[in-house]
C-alpha cells in the first residue's frame, strides 16, 4: 500500500512515546563474510576511530528519486506500509525503492516517527539510493511491558526475511536507538539466519535501563518483588502499577531491565570489562558504529560517559565511537550531527552484494 504518513495520525498512537534506556544480552560468533563493510573491519587499526562532531555540522542532502522525495512535508512521510509477519502489529514503514534498507529500531514506548533525525535521515539516504525501514513490533509503544529481547528478535527476524524474500534486499543496517541497542546485541548474538544479511550495525544511544532505574526510589522494592514473582513460576504475571507508569509490566520484564545482569543489563557501567566482552564481543564480527550523547538524560550524573564509550567500543572489538557532545538521548538537539555521523558510516562503502543467507 503507497501513501505518505504524517506523524500527526502516525504518532498520535505514541503519545506516550518517550524513549528510555536499554541493555541486552547473549554472545555468539557469526561466521565470517565478505561484506562490502569489510573495508571498516580491516581499516580500524589505521586510523583513530572516535569522531567529535560539533552543532554546526551541515544537514545532509535533500530528496530524490521519481517520486518526489520521502518527504512530502514536515512530519510527512512519503513510502510504503506494509505487512511482514502475521500479526496485526507486525506492519512497517519504508521509504524509497532501494535494494539496501537501513531498518531502525526504537526504544522503550517508541514506535514509528520515534526520534526527530529520522526525518533528514531518510532525505539523506534517498539521495544514496537507501531505503529507511521503521518497524513496528509487539514491543512497540505500550508492549515492551509484555514483551522481551527475545520476541523482539524473531520479529527483526521476520522483517530482514521479508525484504531479502520480496524485496530482494542486498543487505541491510541495523540502527537501534536506546533499548533497541539491545535487540540488535541480541538478534546479533542468535545467529539467525538472516542476521547474515545484517551488513553493519549502528547504536545510537545505548545506555542502561538499570542504571536509570535505580535512581528511582521505587525501584529496588520493585526489584525484590519481581525476584520473589519469578521464584514462584509467576514471572508472565503483571507487576503492581508503580512498577512502571508507562505501561503493564510483567515481574521477568522488569527483572530483565532493572536487576543486575538481567538479560537487559548490557551497557551498565559498573559491569567489568570481562562481563561486558561476554555480552557485547560477538559483535566485533560486525560492522558496527556506537554514538554516545554525551548530555544524555539517561545517564546518571556519576557515570563517566567518556570511558563507558570506550569500553564499549572496546567490549565489541574496537567499534568506531562518535561523541556528540550536549547531545541528548534521542539526539532531538543535535540533529544534524546524528545525520551526519549515521550517514558517515552507511557511505563507506558501495554495496557489491551480499552473502545469500540461504547458501
């Protein structure tokens, strides 16, 4: 189905939508290809891999293509929406009709038109021949109560499966804005089938959702209740309403993002560098960028967002960090930068085909 997709009907779902922070978990080696990212691979140790971008930086590009541009006015999108798995939720929004696809993947309560770059974003990838995939899954706006890593991974899976099947994808780039950085770790780290087809991957914004929560004063009673929950076979059952006002949660969802190594708990800065290489290490067999905002909300004052970048970077085998600094978590004050970096990384290289996954 074409149409174009303003976010005062596409969003007004997500009223609500206010992303939080995130974390995953689960290491795995995916098998070695011969991606046309592989140029960022092998050029890592040449040259210093940290990028200080300033307010200044320019906006990049305007639309292209026949049709007119993804962009027909401010908040309107012009592209496709379309089914790819059978649930009712499982529905997606993409711009322009490239054989690459940059898929992005929200946060806690985000769902389309989550974060303000992907606007100019999708200008810019237009104008390389990109097509910008947002996705809607049963995690999206109120389910991530309900809902886990897991789940949000088969259905990232579903998708990729779509676009190789009818789209006849030639590979894709993950870009996962707060928790989803953490279902791009762990979709990465299942070695599904079609994460072969996962070119590169960007996170933008991973930070931890414990850290967060144990700011609250709620938080470590809410804790213990969803242990005791989960020691008694009720982990699926709802936690009291306090336990998160933004949406029902069960008592293993909320264990997962606020408990010490809960399947959420990735990017905590108190983990060691041992704990973090076992969550994060099998993505050094990706591409893949990490850009910090260095003013991020999310983040407790008592964090050092300097180092925690770089043992990040330093936990997924040297990923290439940019630093934005004053930027918030969803970078809606630096906007241009956000574009700039994303783009930056997706033009390396041209594509030259991909690994069929199949083969």
């Amino acid at each position: 189905m074409s149409l174009s997709m303003s976010s005062s009907s596409a969003a007004s779902a997500a009223a609500a939508a206010a992303s939080t922070p995130k974390s995953s978990s689960s290491p795995a080696a995916a098998s070695s290809t011969t991606s046309w990212f592989s140029g960022i691979v092998r050029g890592r140790g040449d040259k210093p891999n940290t990028a200080k971008l300033s307010k200044s930086a320019s906006a990049t590009g305007i639309g292209s293509g026949d049709y007119g541009g993804p962009i027909k006015g401010k908040n309107q999108f012009r592209g496709v929406l379309f089914k790819y798995g059978p649930k009712s939720i499982q529905v997606a929004f993409k711009t322009g009709e490239y054989k690459q696809q940059v898929i992005f993947i929200g946060g806690l309560t985000d769902g389309l038109l989550a974060t303000d770059y992907l606007e100019p974003l999708a200008i810019a990838l237009d104008k390389e021949k990109w097509s910008l995939v947002q996705l809607l899954m049963s995690s999206s706006y109120s389910g991530f109560g309900t809902s886990s890593l897991k789940q949000d991974a088969q259905e990232i899976d579903q998708l990729i499966s779509y676009l190789i099947n009818k789209e006849n994808s030639e590979g894709v780039v993950l870009l996962g804005h707060s928790t989803g950085c953490q279902d791009i770790v762990y979709y990465m780290g299942t070695n599904a089938a079609c994460s072969r087809a996962v070119r590169a991957a960007i996170l933008q914004a991973p930070v931890s959702d414990r850290e967060y929560k144990a700011t609250l004063p709620e938080t470590p009673a809410m804790i213990d209740l969803a242990a005791k929950m989960i020691k008694e076979g009720r982990a699926e059952e709802l936690m009291p309403r306090e336990a998160d006002p933004c949406a029902p949660i069960s008592a293993y969802r909320y264990h997962s993002l606020c408990a010490y190594m809960g399947d959420d708990d990735m990017f905590s800065s108190d983990l060691s560098d041992d704990q973090l290489k076992t969550r994060l290490g099998h993505m050094a067999n990706t591409p893949c960028q990490v850009i910090f905002s260095m003013g991020d909300e999310y983040v407790p004052d008592y964090v050092d967002k300097k180092a925690l970048v770089n043992r990040l970077s330093k936990a997924m085998g040297g990923a290439e960090k940019v630093e934005v600094e004053h930027g918030n978590h969803s970078l809606s004050n630096r906007v241009h930068e956000a574009v700039q970096a994303i783009m930056s990384f997706v033009k390396r290289e041209g594509p030259s085909g991909w690994d069929d996954p199949w083969s």
